[in-house]
C-alpha cells in the first residue's frame, strides 16, 4: 500500500454529471479527509522530490495550494501561489489561456521567484492543461525553470497531458482515469 497509486486512485470520488451533464468529476477531496490517505498522497510527492535540487514548489489556485503547500513545506523549501486574476495584491504579471469552454487567467507575483530558481509546479488534475501551461509560462517570465509539472490525477483523453510534454514540461501525475 505504502506509495501505491492504485491507493491513491481508489480513494478518488467519482461524481457523475458534475458540473454538467456528461462530466465525471474527479474529487480528491476524500484523500484530504483520511489522515493516513493523505500522508500516503503527499509521501509520493515528497520521495519523488527529495534530491531534486529544488528551490521552490508553486501551486496552482485553489486545489494545487492544498498540496503543493505541504510538500513544499515537507521539502523544507518556499511555496509560490499562482492565482486566478485578481486575486494577488502586489505587482504581478498575467497569463491567459483557453478552457474547453471560454478562457481564464492566472497571475504571479513579480517577485515570487528568482531568476534561476528551480522550481515543481503542483496542481490536483490535468484535464486540457491550459492552466498548468500557462503557470509554467509565468514562471518562464520571471526567470524560474520548472524542474517538473506534477499532479494527482491525469484525464489523459482530454489530452492535455500530451499538450504539457509538447511544451517540453516534464509531467508526472500519480494516477490517471482513462475512458471512464
């Protein structure tokens, strides 16, 4: 069990026709909820990042802050919040980037990274990866290279997994639903 992603993947709440008919809705919520499921969840992030030489761990609004948080702090290493916009209250620079049904934008701060800094970029779940592609492309602005996106779920026929490696973002996620 211990770092096992079918734990993690079994664990994961399937909502149908949430938030709209069709959709599969992947909660990760019930791997917040149990102690030990969460420990499990934020124990593979943190072997796998132990010895990467990091600097930083930037999470993506609101789901990526959960985790990325607390492996941030795990690895003993400064957290960076890449928000939806609006959100932050110092200079910033702005992102925006297509969803399956209109378009969004996140910020950073000016000031979140510096320039060199090596830095994991953590969200929940890749769907269509506009989101995780556009963080990365916010970094890259203010100097920070992204060592590795990484999430809990990948919705690989979404394809949005296949766009983040295509921008040449190394990708690790821990389980995926696939044709479900």
């Amino acid at each position: 069990m211990f770092l096992d992603p079918l734990y993690i993947r079994d664990r994961i709440r399937t909502v149908p026709d949430w938030p709209q008919p069709g959709v599969q809705f992947r909660d990760i919520t019930p791997l917040l909820q149990d102690p030990k499921t969460f420990r499990v969840l934020v124990d593979m992030f943190v072997h796998r990042y132990m010895d990467q030489d990091l600097d930083m761990v930037a999470g993506v609004d609101a789901r990526g802050f959960i985790l990325g948080s607390v492996v941030a702090y795990e690895l003993n290493l400064g957290f960076v919040p890449i928000r939806k916009k609006g959100k932050l209250p110092f200079m910033t620079v702005s992102e925006e980037y297509e969803l399956e049904y209109g378009s969004a934008t996140v910020e950073i701060h000016t000031d979140a990274c510096r320039a060199g800094d090596r830095v994991l970029l953590i969200d929940d779940l890749i769907a269509t990866g506009g989101t995780m592609i556009a963080a990365a492309k916010l970094l890259a602005r203010i100097g920070a290279n992204v060592v590795e996106a990484a999430a809990i779920v990948d919705l690989p026929e979404l394809g949005g997994s296949n766009l983040i490696r295509a921008q040449g973002i190394p990708l690790y996620t821990v389980c995926e639903f696939e044709g479900e």
